[in-house]
C-alpha cells in the first residue's frame, strides 16, 4: 500500500499508522498479485455482514498493465463463488473510474472523519449468480 503514489500528498493520512495483520489475513479472502516475483498488487475482500473489497491497491511499476482488472474479476468471481450477492466498496476518489468501469455504481458518500478527511465514494458491485443471462 505504502508503495502507492496513490497515497502520497494529501491522501497520505489514511495509511498513518496502518498495517494489516495476520487476523486480517486470516479472516478475509486475501490475494496477491506477482509479477516477476515482485509484488504487483492485492485485494482483501471482507466477509462480514455487508462484504466489502476492504484493501485494492496495484504498485506504481504494475499501474496500466491490466493487473488492476485481473484482480477486480477474481474478487467478482470469489464473491460468486461463495454466493455473495453484492460487494460494497468505499473508494478512494482517484479510483473511482475504475470500480465504475468495472461495474460498480456510485451508492452514496460517505462523510469526512478525523483521520479521513475527505468525503469517499460508496460503490456496490452486483454480483450476478451462476447462470445468469443478461438482457439483449
């Protein structure tokens, strides 16, 4: 995450003390992306109560390589997998392209906080269940 210029400047306050941890690990759906046998990106899907893409961040070097988009339709695909209806996703502003591009609808704001001091888009992911036909 620290390797993001993403979070650099002014959104650099959100990763301030942060780290995640092996109970982390343990209890979301967690991937890793390598290229090279470097670290190229990851996800951490959270299997609460309202499943969240809780962590998505793609290094600088993988940035425009497709790697973001492969992990997107891998989480979409766990979630179906498992039988998750919908993924909710508080973005970071600069991505929200992206998560819309990939299918996700802008929901609602969430608010400023202390620590986060600027207002994040809500985004939900339908995810459609196996055998699904969309319309023509």
């Amino acid at each position: 995450m620290h390797r993001s210029s993403a979070y650099h400047g002014n959104y650099a306050s959100i990763l301030d003390g942060y780290a995640i941890t092996a109970d982390q690990i343990d209890a979301d759906v967690f991937y890793i992306a390598d290229l090279q046998d470097d670290i190229a990106g990851f996800y951490s899907l959270a299997l609460d109560d309202e499943p969240e893409l809780d962590l998505m961040f793609v290094a600088d070097h993988a940035q425009g390589s497709g790697i973001g988009a492969k992990l997107f339709q891998h989480m979409a695909a766990e979630a179906k997998r498992r039988g998750i209806p919908s993924i909710k996703i508080i973005s970071h502003p600069p991505s929200v392209g992206f998560y819309q591009k990939m299918g996700a609808t802008i929901v609602g704001t969430k608010p400023p906080t202390l620590k986060v001091t600027w207002a994040r888009p809500i985004l939900n992911l339908a995810i459609q269940p196996s055998g699904w036909i969309e319309d023509a």
